[in-house]
C-alpha cells in the first residue's frame, strides 16, 4: 500500500511527497515479494488535488533548458510489468487525475470528482495527461475535459471506462483489496505479461501484436508457475506460485 499523505493541503503533490512517491515506488519495483501496488490517499476529500502550486516557478518552468520532473513520480519515464490500483478516495484534479491515469486499474469513491482542470489557471497537463485521457476514452470527451476544465463525476468516470468501478467510500478500500487479492492469487508472470502484451500492442499492427501475444505465451510455459498451475488444478487445490 503506498499513501499519499497532506489530507491538510489536499493531498497536493510538493516536493518531500514527489520524493517519498519515488522511494516507495522504486521498492515496490525493486523488491521480487511485491507483485502489485495499492495507490491511495488520507482521507475522503481528496486524491490528490494536483501540484503544489505555492512551490511553482513559471519563469523557471518557461526556461527552454528546464525539463521538469515526473510529476508524482509515476507520470513519466517509469515503467513496471506488476500491476498498480488506485484507490480514488475523492477529487483527483490535475496532476492528481494524472497518476490515476498511470495506474493500471482504478476504483473510484462515488463523491470523486475527477478532472484536468489546467486550462482554467492558462496552463496545459504537463503529467502525461493529455495523452493517457484520450488513450483511455473517446476523443470527444476527453477533449471537453481538457478545454472546458470541469471536472466529471465518479459515476461519469465509470459510464466512458475511466474507472473500473465506483462504491460508497466506506467500501473503497475493501473493494482495491478484494481486487488485489483476484489478482495476487493469479500466476504472476502471467499477470505481468498480460499488462506488457496490452501495452506494448496498443502501438503495433494486430499481426505484429499477435506475434507478440505469442512469443509472450510461448515464454510462460518455460516457468516453474505453469507447470505448478496444471498440476494443482489436476489435484484439485490451489496453486502455490513463485513467480519464477
């Protein structure tokens, strides 16, 4: 579970939580035992509302030379084959919304409101989120999110496939849990290559991405977990996978 924590300033992204975000996500991927991650906030406000604006220079952000950081950590130049849920436990603006986005499977409390709200203060998402938006729903609405900057309900969110689902608050955390545990009961390896096969397909042709989907297939039965999955299930029991 990694939790971001500044439920006083809405869970808003500065500096020290930009780094505690890098140090727990580098041990997530770094460490074999952790097959996947859990994204949340304090409390049931907000997610995130975004950047730390008290902490933006836009002189310095205007300098050609200035290349800023992965906003959150997550938004850029980081990649993992384990999978990540977010938990949505309220409003996720801007650079909030992004991470959501750079999450695999999200679920959503049902007051969150979700919304890139840069181009009401004249700026543009800077986070990945005018890319991963339109990747994850129709062009035109993710169009209308980002001229208009109004932000979407959590029920909106879940009609155009923004989410995987929303429950009452109170139920958030059971329902990331009970998702993870779906999935942590699963090969592993088999997991992470589903997440490489979608990701790396979305830009090849289908008969190149095809050949990807085998030669993932074919990599998998070389494991010690496919042959651990055939046999438990010949011995009526649950399988015991390594991840190896």
């Amino acid at each position: 579970m990694i939790t971001i924590d500044r439920p006083e300033a809405r869970n808003a992204i500065n500096r020290e939580t930009r780094a505690g975000l890098e140090s727990a996500f580098t041990a997530f991927v770094e460490d074999d035992d952790a097959w996947l991650a859990v994204l949340t906030a304090v409390g049931d406000k907000a997610f995130s509302a975004g950047a730390d604006l008290k902490e933006m220079d836009p002189a310095e952000r205007a300098d050609p030379d200035y290349v800023a950081p992965p906003f959150g950590y997550i938004t850029r130049d980081f990649h993992t084959e384990k999978p990540i849920i977010v938990a949505i436990n309220g409003s996720a603006f801007g650079g909030g919304l992004e991470m959501v986005l750079a999450c695999d499977l999200r679920i959503a409390a049902d007051h969150a409101q979700l919304g890139l709200t840069e181009a009401k203060w004249a700026l543009l998402p800077g986070g990945g989120g005018t890319q991963r938006l339109a990747r994850d729903i129709p062009r035109a609405v993710a169009l209308e999110m980002l001229m208009t900057g109004a932000p979407i309900s959590a029920a909106r969110a879940y009609e155009v496939g923004l989410v995987n689902a929303v429950v009452p608050s109170a139920e958030l955390m059971d329902r990331a849990l009970a998702m993870a545990d779906a999935i942590v009961a699963n090969g592993p390896l088999a997991v992470r290559a589903a997440k490489r096969a979608v990701d790396e397909g979305a830009d090849l042709s289908i008969a190149d991405a095809l050949a990807l989907e085998q030669r993932l297939s074919k990599s998998l039965f070389s494991t010690a977990d496919a042959a651990e999955g055939p046999r438990a299930f010949a011995e009526k029991r649950s399988p015991r996978f390594e991840g190896k």
